[in-house]
C-alpha cells in the first residue's frame, strides 16, 4: 500500500510523460521528421507493446512476499453515501481530466493561427504550450499528496480536499469558457489544471482509508465504472 505522497509521484511523474509524448513529441515527429499520424501511431504503439512485455517480468511479488487478501464488493455498500460522493468525486474529476489535456493544444494552436502563424508552426508551438500543464502536473501533484498527508493529521479529510480541488477546476473551467485570447494566460490556466484535475488519487487513498484496503479494488472497481 502506497503512501499518498508516493501515489502522487507515481502519478505526476508517469502521467505526465503520457501526456508529453503525446502532446510534443508526436506532433513534432509527424510535422518535422516527414512522419503520419498513421506511421507515429503505430510508433507508439511498438512502444506501449515493449513496455508491456517488460511489465511481465515485474508481475510476480517479491520471494517470502505474503499474498494480499481481498474482499469482494458487497450489495450492501450501495446504501453507504460515502460510496456515491467518492463516485461523484471521481467522475467529475475524471470527466475533467478526459476533457482538458487533449483539448488544450488545439485552442492554443487557434490562438497562434489567429496571430498570423503557420497552420503546422502552430500546431508544434500548441503543443509546447501543454508543458505548462505537465508542469503544474509534475511539480504540484506530487505536493498536493505530500500536503494531503499533513493535512488529514490537522483532521482535513481527504474527501473535502478532492471536492476542493474539484471546484477549483470547474472555476478554471468557467474562465477558459469566457474566451482566453492571451498564450500567456492559457499557460497558467494550464498549470494550475495540471494540478487540480490530477488529484483524483485522493480518492483511491479515500476510499483505502474508509472501506479498507481489502476492499479498495472492488470498491474502486464500481467508482471507477
């Protein structure tokens, strides 16, 4: 069971070259380098292929490493409110996570075109501008879990911190929905989202902590549904 702190590394860190690779380094590869979108796809899909045949090898636990028992979802749980506010948390964080990261190089690329610039100049520069949002990814989830930790010790639960970062979201959500003309004012909308719409591991930790760790999957499972 991983430490909040360390979830959020994980997640910062590792999600964060996801959304690089994608963002930056393919349409970089495919205007630059006389590539496709077909032929950087199939690319990256070689890559996830020989990440996953390497993750065969790290599937086994540890020798002397005792099997960690788990309990199966019970019917009964659907009456626990607890259970529909971490669904609720969850989607709406989800929701924004699917929605802001892959729309984000296309309204800075309609900025830059606005401005005189190349359709394939501005898509790349596009794509340079989400490393505002990896950044406020990288740097401030991992904080926000390192905070999270202090902060449940002063009795903060981490379901009013997932709601709180929910509602910061949807604030940076309002004011992109106004017209941001400004590069520089889209670059820190980004950061900041980069950091609130990435905090949806607090409520893997939420729901460990309130159910149990054996029942963390299976309720997870129907969080996450």
């Amino acid at each position: 069971f991983l430490l909040p702190s360390s979830y959020f590394l994980l997640n910062g860190v590792g999600g964060a070259g996801g959304v690089l690779t994608a963002n930056v380094v393919l349409p970089f590869v495919i205007v630059y380098a006389g590539s496709s979108w077909r032929g950087s796809t199939q690319l990256m899909s070689a890559l996830i292929v020989a990440i996953a045949l390497a993750c065969l090898f790290l599937k086994s636990a540890p020798p002397g490493q005792i099997a960690t028992e788990r309990r199966p979802f019970e019917w009964r749980m659907l009456r626990d409110p607890r259970l529909w506010c971490f669904t609720a948390l969850y989607s709406g964080l989800i929701i924004a996570l699917r929605v802001m990261p892959p729309w984000l190089p296309i309204f800075a690329a309609d900025i830059y075109i606005s401005r005189g610039m190349a359709l394939n100049d501005a898509v790349v520069a596009g794509g340079l501008l989400t490393t505002f949002y990896l950044g406020g990814r990288v740097a401030g989830v991992p904080t926000a879990g390192f905070v999270s930790d202090r902060l449940v010790g002063r009795g903060v639960s981490r379901r009013a911190m997932a709601a709180m970062f929910l509602l910061f979201t949807v604030g940076l959500l309002l004011i992109l929905s106004i017209g941001v003309t400004s590069t520089w004012v889209l670059a820190a909308i980004a950061c900041l989202m980069g950091l609130t719409i990435n905090t949806y591991p607090l409520i893997t930790t939420a729901v460990s902590e309130t159910f149990g760790e054996k029942r963390t999957a299976s309720v997870m499972g129907f969080v996450n549904m």
